[in-house]
C-alpha cells in the first residue's frame, strides 16, 4: 500500500484568475459582445455565452470535429481556438447556414440522403462540407472521403454523408 | 395494418422528420437547454485503480472566488441506504456503484469529487487543483490473465440466459472427420456516442426539478431519482428529447445524472454538468472477451459437435452477463452442444450492453470457427452453412416465427457475386493487392416489451401521439408518425410524435432492438382506439352512412372515415371533429407482447454479410473494398431510416475488426488511449461500398406490426466476415482484433 | 486549464518583449497542440503571447532560389500553395497526410514543429513521465509502447514527434529562422529537435523566448522523384505509426543524391545520412533500397508492444524508395498517395 497525493494539474499551483473583459465576436453576420475571460474557447463562448447550441462539443480536443464552423470561410476547430483570438473574424456557424424554413442546399442533401442519424456531428459535417467547398480542392469520391474525413460519424452515417457533399459539389461545378 | 404494397408510409422510404431540426443546429441535446442562472459542475476522477481517499483538500479551491462547492463523500448527504434503491431497470446482479458514496476506489477513473462554480471554465480550473490524497492499493484488472478464475455467473441482468448444453458434445466431436479448436479475442471497446454525456437540471422555484439527461430511458432514470433522493414523480421530471447516440451506453443512469441532481438539491440551484471524452471511458464497455470455438463435421460436411467457450471480465462488485455463447446452439443444426460463459470479478467499472451485446462478440468466434471449418473440411463457407442450417431453435425445441435466411443467403450472394469466388486463399489479386472475400451472419432476439402511448386530435385534423421512448438516431420520431398517420389516414405532416420525457405514457429504455416493435406497437393501438372513439362521433352525424358500422368495418384513408366494403361511403374526418363540437379527442392505450406466442415461437432476426478486402501485403494495411449485408428482420417501417441503422452497423463492424480497441496499462489499471485521437473509430476515407438489403419477410407471430428490428442485427458477422476475407486474401489467420497492422506483417 | 492573461502581439519584437516580460508565457498560433495540452492540464502558461496578427504568414521565393514559408503561414495554405505544390511535392503531401483539414487551417508551420509527443503517459497526469514532470520516470517503458519510439531512445523517455510536416522538412533540409530576445539565428533543421537522452522535457534547441519566424526551403524540391508513405491505423485523421519521406534525384537508373527521413519512430524526425550516403551512386534497385532500409534500422530497438515497428519501418522505406524511384507519386496526385 501506498499512498498518492495527486491533483490533475503537474505543479498544483494556485494561479489569479483572471477577470472577464468584453470581447465582441462577429457571428452569423452579427456582433455578438460578450464578457469573456482568455481561457474560454471559441466553442465554449458560442454554446455558454452566445446561446448558439448548433455548434457541437464532441471530445473539447480537436479529435471528431463536431465542434467545426467557418472562420473567414474557412473550416476549423472552434474547440481549439480561444474565443478572443477570433476577435475581428466573420465567424459562421450552422445557425447561420440556414434555417428550418430556408434550408441551405447542404442541409436539404443532408435530410434527403439521411447523411447522418443522432445529429450529433451533423453541423459539424455540414460547415466542413461548407469548408471543403469553398477550398474548391475535393471533386471525386475519393477526395470527397479523404476531406471529410476530419468529422467523425459515430452512428456511421458516412455512405449518406458522401452522397449529400458529392450531390452539393456536383451542383456547383 | 394492410399489407405495404396498400400503405401510404409504412414500409416506405420518408426523411426523418426531425431532420431540418438536427441538419440546422436546432435539436436541443442534454447540455444545451437554456437554463436562468446556471452553475457549472466538473468532475473529478480517481487517478488510481483500487484504494481508499484519505483527504480531500478542497478548502484551497473554495476559497477561489466563484467556486460554490466540492461534493465528495465528505460531505454527501444521507441518502437510500439498500442496493436495491439504486438498482435501475437494466442493472446486473450485485451492488450498484454509488457515486461519493464512501472512501473507497474500486475502478481507474472513478468520479470521486464534483467541483461547482460559477462558470464551466472555473470548475474545470478548481477541479485541476484540488488536491486528493490516495491510499493506493493492488489491483487486478487482466482478464486473459487471470481467465481461470472464471465463474459461471449466478444471477446476471434480465434476458440472461446461462448457456446451453445438448447431447454430448464430446462424444460428437470424437466422431467427426475434420475437427478445429481455436481461441479468438478482442479487447475492450467503449461506445463513445459523438454526444458527451451531460445533464443539464433545472431547479425551479417551487423546488421541482426538470432534468435534462443524456440517457435511453428517461423512466429509468426517474424511477432511480425518486428512489435514491426520495423525490416524487413530479418532483423530478426527466426529459430527452434527441440523444446523441447512445449504442447502450445510455442504458442505465451515469453518474452525470447523480452528480448534477444531488448538486442542485443540495445548492438549490440549475446546473450544467458536461463530462470529458476522456470520462466517458469510466461509463461502462464492451467486455474484453476470450472465446475458444471447437467444432467437427462428418463426411457430409455436418456438424457433429459444436463447443463454445467465452471468458470476460465484470467488475468487483455486479456480475455483468451477456448472452455470448448461446446463438451458438441455434444459428446451426447441430445434436451435440456444449456451450460455457465466465466472467472474472476485477478491479474495473462494471461493463455495459454494447450495441449487440454477447451476439457481437460471439458471432467473432463462431464465424471465424465456421469459417476455418469449412476449409478444413473443403467446402465452400456459404455452403458449409446452408448444410447446417437450423430449421428449428434447437436451444429452446421451438419453431421459428418466421426465418428466411435461406433467402438471405441466396440474395447476399447474388448480390455480391459469391459464385465468382475461388476457394483458395492467396487465389485472387488486383493490381499488386491481395483481393479476399470472406462472408459470415448472425441472429438477434426479435423483442416487444410493454409500452404505453397517448394520441390526441385537435378540432383542425392535427394529430399528436406520444409515449416516452427515446430518439438516439434510430429513427423513433419518424415511425412513430408515419405509423399514427398510416393508422389514422393523415399526411404525416398533421402528425406530431412526441417522446423522451417522464410527462408522456411510460415506454421502456432504448434498447434490445425493441423500440420500433414495441412504441411503433403502442402507437398503432392508442392510434386505433382514437380511431374507434372517432368513429362512434362519426356515428352521431346526421346521415352518417357509418351508422351500425363496427371499427373493423372502417378505414381511415385520406383524412376520410369510409366503409371497406364500400369505400365510397365516407365521412370527412376533420367534419366529425367539428360537428363533434370537441376541442380535443383523447386515447390512451398500452401494449405488451403476447405470452403465448412468446412461449410458442422463437422470435429473431437473420443477417449475412459478404465482404471484399485489399491486403498490402508488404505493409499490412487492409481497405474493405466492398461489404454487401443483406437482412431478414420482419417488416422494415422505414427503408430509408432502417438502411441507415445497418449502414451505420457495417461500419461498427470494420471498427470492430480493423481498429477500435481500449487497451489498458495493467500497471496502473488505466485505459491508456482515452480519448479520441487514440480511441480509434472510422472516419469517412475508410468507408468504400455499403449495400444494403431486406428480405421480404412477413411474421404474423412476433407482434401485431411484423416487426423484428434492426439496431443491432445488421453488426452481426461483420467483423467475422472480414476476418474471414483476409484469410482468404493473405492465407494468414488472424485470431486476435482488432486486425491492425502489426498482426498482418 | 489555468488562468492566463494573453495579448496580442502586433510585431515579432514585441512578441518576443511581450514574452519576456511575463513569467511562464508561451507563444500561441492555431493553438490546436497548446490548447489541447493547457485542457490536460499539461502545459501551464500563464501567459500567452498571440501570433496570429504577425506579418508572418506568407509564402515568397528567397534570393538563393529556395522558398520562405512563413511562420504564421497555415499548414493549409502553405500544402496547397502553388509554388509548393509544384516544387515540393513531397512537402506538401506530407503535410496533407497529417490531422484533418480543419486542423490545417488553423494549425502554424512553426507551430507543427512545436508540437509535442502524443504519448499516452505525457498526455494522461495520472501516470509518470519525464517530459512532462522531469525525474518522474518513463511509464511508456514497459508499458503500452505502441506508438512509440525504435530509434534515439533514452532510459528515461522513448517519445516519438508526432509530425508528418517535419519529416518531409527534414528531408528537405529546410533552415528555421528564429528571433529571440538576444537577436535572430538560423537553426538546421537537423539540429532543430533533439533525441531525449535526459532532458526529455526539451523537444527542441530553441532557447527561452525565441520565436520562429520562418521555415526556409532550399532549391532543391526533388519534385520528379519523391515519396511520403504514411502507415496507421485508420485511412485518415491518425497519426503515424511509421513514415517515410524520401526524395531521389535520378541519373537514369543511377541514383545520385538521395534524401530519407522518418516520422513516428524517434524523439525527431529521423533523418538516416549514413544511409542516404549507401544510396548515392547506386542503382536504384530492390536490393540497394533494402540495404539502406537494414542499415538504418540497424540500432532499432522495440519496447514491446512497438516491436513490430522495426519490420514495419523497413517495409516502409523500401516501398517509398521504389515508388520515388518509379516516379509513381505526382505532385498533382494530392490525396491518394500517402495512404498504401
């Protein structure tokens, strides 16, 4: 037997926090003005502070890609990025895709191939398929997989998900 | 029902229709509902595998302003004090964990102490520094270690079956002229639904509680509330409304659900408590499992004896059973059957049904020995299975309700182009790839259990029913309506499905392939008694021309009421509900399943799989190329949401046999890659060619919608079945899964 | 995760001032290895510098013919630049071969070869390690090694770098530019990581407060005849168990230089020039790849569960030996490639 004195952090030390400053995020066209201290990430200030709950928390670590939204038009991991870092970026999340009653082509393929089953990764899957249009670099089948391939599916809605982006790519070719 | 070649939705192909919800962000999950003043909890998880808490030191951190609490068993309130208070609908046999129970750890990664505060990050923060002191002590945690100290369990969860034994398995076996005896093993899997667990609880004003939790049975989760906290049914409201898969790992109450009511009662306040991915590998797993397979055939290629043998863990203090070894007795003819189940107690969390839980793990050892059979004894493997197929369930002497393998078998392999096949390994190539193809199949109890459901009609023709079942992305929302509207002779737009909340008539937990059977059931009866009282104010109309008519004399067809026999005597349904002068019309109904068809028939589903794989035979790299899974589950309710269960199971089968595996460091008693990067499931570049099919197949017996299915019939003999396409490919046998790359070199 | 106070810095001198003024701090870029690390609680800066306002990002050709990839520069961008794609396909493969596309976007070229081991041991703080606490021992020795190191290894860490960039970088003998508080230097890429011996929680020889500003290329691409085979465990979105970058340039059949790298088997990118030197001026045949594949293998060691690395390894550079020499991967073949 023996005996263990542990805390997760390796040195334990009580560190000052630090106060939240306001910090205005432009999302979905709209600046949002919210009270943030560094240590929030970009996924954390959109799901607790912005009330913008489309936006996934699937590992907190850049491993599935539930959390991805478009930065600049470009795809990333609002998990691993901090959300005062973003200041001055045009942030665009599923929210801001389409609505209910005005879907985004992506979301109706989505719905018409059942590209996804819990829903869990699903706007995830549809701002990278965003993402992997606006690069312009995936065509084929082939390159469609290897580009998607930064979202994890649990359900293994992957046939469905090919058949949704390729249908969109397709159509804007 | 009429038969689907009549039906307007049932047995057809529409989108979910919580679709747009889910595709626009807008499904709310457990951790998302938007809650006034919130505080946040984080969890703290023991770094070791067995000893005791000395200290907890969590004044430093609650002198952190905006830190509200450290629960931990210093400080935890009395409350239900027997076993039985925390057992749950699904529990095994034995003592339940109790989170901050006491001092003591029994499992790496136990939650020992909740940290709340007023913000996520804060919590997260105080939860790192607060230090804990461990008396450590030894553990055991390796089952392939310790295997001889198995025993055969004695109690077991509901639906065990302890294992079957037939004739003389021994003596079959000396008979016959070709014999194998193998070993297959795989390790431990964690479901890892993409959704983490989380729980958000409101605490109202008036002390009630509404608790949103990632769980498959939110009765189950009530009914464990009110028993450990003593809370009334409306006391603790609990709601799912979309889960974010499940795979069972919802089955039973996670200590989120504990951790965040017993905070909020004690602080009196809302409260949000998400895990980690890194947690979720302490909710409960997929056994790491060791099976020996012994089989022998005579001169026809028949098998004469057939011994399963299948040895995993449980935990110290429940005995976790699933039904491994028993499909064994019954997916081939065979007169002498010797089957045996062990777990070993050790120091780890308690496993957890797992998506087919026993049949998954079982098919690998059984299809694989098929496989190696057929080629000892040099009959094709498809054929070597048609030579033994069971007409009968030996296991239990009974007939089947309805079993068209046979006609899986034949559409698989026309599918697939099986015929091509040559039966030498090594024998196929393309490009400088070794081509394999391998099949294999499976069985799966067809269930129902007892359901309730509510329906409702409004003077405008909408329709709402209910029943408090779960969403995980089976589909249930969806056959639920196209069910009530199919009963009822609406558009499926007029229909609205409600489930996941303790407020709607009680269904069991999700699971067991059971929901659509058993919801789709309850739905279509509440749906047909609406029907009836429909019926009778039709009867009140003046001129009605249903007048003397009995319910089985009318259907419900487009939005009319109308006389079978003469189909052009009709009411307008939404004309009743006016002239009836009613706001609302209201039925209530349960079901459950029918005892003496249960006694008569055995009731299951079927499925074969046909797999393609390229080998890198260099490199030991493996692509399943092309995987063909053809069904027999009864009647398909939904071609479109059903094809996608099976998709999705093929992948969990190439996940399964390629590379999905916890592996834990017996040092420590800790799984070691807990987390995503390292936990490894498919992502999309791994999955090539998936067909999907049903065989038509009507099943008067299994419950009153023919239905048998389909969550986890299709993951059968996948795994197998690339096992057995790489053997064919490379000549190599590999025993051991997953099938990564350092096993083919 | 720990409290921390951030700015962000506008000018490479004030970044590099910004971090010397602050007790603990770290440079921050994408941040998807240092966040990572700050939520397991890992890392602790309580101070973070902020990169990406630098004008660092760009890609632009160098007076000697090579080309400059700036610091701040996405792996993204920087797989998919034109002048890369053309002239060091091997480069931009490698990159493309590694995490996810979301990954790349954010992720820095400096900040690629920042990041640290994904070792089971230095990620989880319920086990020893040395790299993460020095002198607390190597729980990866004798335990479940498999994505760990067969080369340089020390009794007190067996760690791999975990990048596909770098080996590709290693390769091609790029030069790291770096601006610290004591001026700027230039670090070869060679000497840029270094082995664990018994300081293991040193990745690099940066010193205190230097910032890496740019990653520079020289001339030579070897665009006609390279290769970056990656093996893992699943098609995309893993890290690599063992990888190869290899570029050739070809006299007929005569191979007349030879650059050979290896991610996913060290503490660094494994660069072999012993062996690169047993394939100068012979043909490029089965037999002379596997002498080069034996020779740098020969001090392999297995820890275990990581055994099968050693085989593996070999394999591996025969068969991206042969595919360089074949000229069998092209540039414009982006995805395909890697992935055996």
């Amino acid at each position: 037997m023996s005996t263990v004195s542990t805390t997760s952090a390796a040195d334990g030390q009580l560190r000052p926090l630090v106060p939240p400053s306001p910090v205005t995020l432009r999302i979905n066209g709209q600046d949002h003005t919210l009270q943030l201290a560094p240590w929030t990430s970009l996924l954390d200030a959109l799901r607790e502070y912005a009330g913008l709950t489309g936006t996934k928390k699937g590992c907190d670590h850049g491993q599935c890609g539930a959390c991805t939204v478009l930065v600049d038009g470009k795809r990333i991991n609002s998990c691993l990025t901090l959300a005062v870092l973003q200041e001055g970026a045009d942030i665009t999340t599923i929210e801001g895709l389409g609505s209910e009653h005005a879907l985004h082509p992506l979301q109706q393929a989505f719905i018409d191939h059942d590209a996804f089953q819990c829903g869990y990764c699903t706007p995830g899957q549809i701002c990278s398929a965003q993402g992997l249009i606006n690069e312009g670099k995936a065509q084929t089948e082939d390159e469609i997989r290897e580009l998607m391939s930064g979202n994890v599916c649990r359900c293994g809605a992957y046939v469905g998900i090919l058949a949704a982006v390729k249908e969109v790519v397709d159509a804007k070719r | 029902m009429s038969t689907d070649s009549n039906t307007k939705y049932v047995g057809k192909a529409p989108s979910r229709v919580e679709g747009p919800l889910k595709v626009t962000g807008q499904a709310k999950y457990s951790a998302e509902f938007s809650v006034p003043d919130l505080v946040y909890g984080y969890v703290v998880s023991s770094p070791v595998a067995k000893g005791k808490i000395r200290k907890i030191h969590a004044d430093k951190i609650l002198a952190l302003p905006g830190v509200i609490q450290v629960f931990s068993h210093e400080n935890v309130p009395t409350l239900a004090w027997f076993d039985r208070s925390y057992k749950d609908d699904v529990a095994p046999g034995g003592s339940p964990f109790r989170p901050l129970h006491d001092d003591e750890i029994k499992f790496s990664q136990q939650p020992v102490a909740l940290v709340v505060a007023e913000t996520f990050e804060l919590a997260r923060y105080a939860a790192s520094v607060l230090e804990i002191e461990y008396e450590q002590e030894k553990h055991a945690t390796d089952v392939e270690a310790l295997r001889e100290k198995g025993q055969e369990p004695g109690s077991g969860k509901t639906g065990y079956k302890p294992p079957v034994r037939r004739g003389n398995a021994d003596k079959g076996l000396s008979k016959a002229e070709h014999r194998i005896k193998q070993e297959y093993i795989h390790g431990t899997q964690h479901h890892n639904p993409m959704e983490i667990f989380g729980a958000t609880v409101h605490y109202h004003p008036d002390g009630k509680l509404t608790v949103y939790d990632k769980t498959q049975g939110v009765y189950n989760c009530q009914q464990y509330l009110k028993k450990v906290f003593g809370l009334s049914a409306d006391k603790a409201r609990v709601v799912n409304l979309f889960m974010g898969g499940g795979f069972g790992a919802g089955l039973r109450p996670q200590y989120e659900l504990f951790l965040s009511v017993l905070a909020a009662l004690e602080l009196k306040r809302s409260i949000r408590l998400s895990l980690t991915r890194q947690q979720m590998f302490s909710l409960g797993h997929r056994p790491h499992t060791v099976q020996t397979v012994e089989l022998g055939t005579g001169p026809g290629g028949e098998l004469l004896g057939l011994k399963h043998k299948a040895v995993h863990e449980t935990s110290r203090f429940e005995e976790y059973t699933e039904n491994v070894v028993n499909w064994s007795g019954m997916l081939y003819q065979c007169p002498d059957v010797h089957l045996e189940y062990e777990v070993v107690p050790l120091d780890v969390f308690t496993p957890l049904d797992m998506r087919a839980p026993g049949a998954a793990t079982g098919s690998i050892g059984l299809e694989v020995a098929m496989d190696e059979m057929a080629y000892e004894a040099g009959i094709d493997p498809l054929e070597f299975r048609r030579r033994n197929y069971a007409d009968r369930d030996q296991n239990e002497d009974k007939p089947f309700s309805s079993k068209k393998l046979r006609e899986v078998y034949d559409e698989g392999a026309r599918r697939f182009g099986w015929d091509q096949r040559k039966m030498e390994p090594r024998s196929m190539r393309e490009g400088n790839k070794l081509v394999g193809w391998g099949m294999a199949g499976g069985v799966w109890d067809a269930s129902m259990q007892k359901a309730a459901a509510k329906a409702s009609i409004t003077a405008d023709g909408k329709l709402t029913v209910s029943s408090a079942a779960g969403e995980n992305g089976t589909g249930t929302y969806t056959v639920m309506t196209q069910i009530a509207a199919e009963t009822l002779g609406l558009p499926m737009e007029a229909v609205t499905a409600k489930l996941g909340d303790t407020t709607l008539p009680e269904a069991p937990v999700q699971g067991g392939s059971w929901t659509a059977a058993t919801v789709g059931s309850a739905v279509k009866s509440v749906c047909e008694a609406l029907g009836e009282k429909l019926l009778k104010l039709a009867q009140k109309m003046d001129d009605s021309p249903l007048k003397g008519a009995k319910p089985e004399d009318v259907e419900f067809v487009n939005g009319l009421i109308r006389l079978r026999k003469e189909p052009r005597q009709s009411v307008v349904l939404r004309d009743v509900l006016q002239v009836s002068g009613e706001r609302e019309i209201e039925a209530d109904s349960s079901v459950m399943p029918n005892p003496l068809n249960m006694q008569k028939y055995s009731m299951h589903a079927h499925n074969a799989v046909f797999v393609e794989v390229q080998v890198d035979e260099d490199l030991g790299t493996i692509h399943v190329t092309r995987v063909v899974n053809v069904v027999a589950a009864g009647r398909i309710i939904n071609q479109k949401t059903a094809r996608s269960q099976v998709l999705g199971s093929v992948v969990w089968g190439i996940s399964m046999a390629l590379m999905e595996e916890t592996v834990m460091d017996h040092r420590y008693g800790r799984y070691m890659n807990h987390n995503y990067a390292e936990y490894h499931v498919p992502v999309n570049a791994d999955v090539r060619d998936i067909e999907v099919h049903f065989v038509e197949e009507e099943d008067p017996h299994v419950n009153p919608l023919g239905v048998k299915g389909i969550g986890e019939v299709g993951l059968l003999g996948v795994a197998a079945a690339i096992t057995n396409a790489v053997y064919h490919a490379t000549g190599k046998r590999v025993r051991s899964l997953p099938l990564t790359i350092d096993k083919l070199l | 995760m720990n409290p921390f106070t951030l700015t962000r810095a506008a000018s490479v001198d004030a970044a590099v001032r910004d971090f010397s003024g602050h007790e603990a701090a770290a440079y921050i870029g994408g941040g998807t290895n240092l966040l990572d690390l700050m939520k397991e609680n890992v890392a602790h800066p309580q101070h973070l510098v902020g990169l990406n306002k630098l004008p660092l990002s760009s890609i632009e050709s160098t007076t000697g013919g090579g080309l400059r990839l700036g610091a701040t520069a996405t792996n993204a961008d920087t797989a998919w630049h034109a002048e890369v794609q053309q002239r060091y396909p091997l480069l931009s493969q490698a990159i493309l071969a590694g995490a996810s596309p979301q990954l790349r976007n954010m992720a820095t070229n400096a900040g690629n070869l920042m990041q640290r081991t994904r070792c089971y041991y230095f990620y989880d703080t319920a086990t020893p390690c040395n790299k993460r606490e020095p002198g607390s021992g190597c729980a990866a020795i004798g335990g479940y090694n498999r994505i760990h190191a067969i080369l340089g290894t020390s009794d007190s860490c067996i760690a791999t770098h975990p990048s596909d960039m770098c080996v590709a970088l290693a390769a091609l003998e790029a030069v790291v530019q770096v601006q610290g508080p004591d001026g700027s230097r230039q670090i070869k890429f060679e000497d840029f990581h270094r082995l664990p011996e018994d300081a293991p929680e040193r990745d690099n020889t940066l010193q205190a407060g230097e910032l890496i500003t740019s990653i520079d290329l020289p001339a030579q691409g070897f665009a006609e005849n390279f290769a970056y085979l990656k093996l893992r465990d699943r098609q995309s979105y893993a890290f690599a168990l063992v990888s190869v970058a290899v570029g050739l340039e070809l006299d007929g059949n005569t191979i007349k230089e030879a650059r050979l790298a290896l991610g996913g088997v060290a503490h660094k990118p494994w660069r072999d020039k012993a062996a690169e030197h047993l394939l100068k001026g012979q043909p490029a045949t089965e037999a002379t790849f596997r002498k080069a594949a034996e020779a740098v293998l020969k001090e392999a060691k297995g820890q275990g569960t990581n055994d099968f690395k050693i085989e593996l390894a070999k394999r591996a550079i025969v068969r991206a030996l042969t595919q360089a020499a074949a000229g069998e991967q092209k540039a414009s073949d982006v995805f395909t490639n890697s992935n055996p």
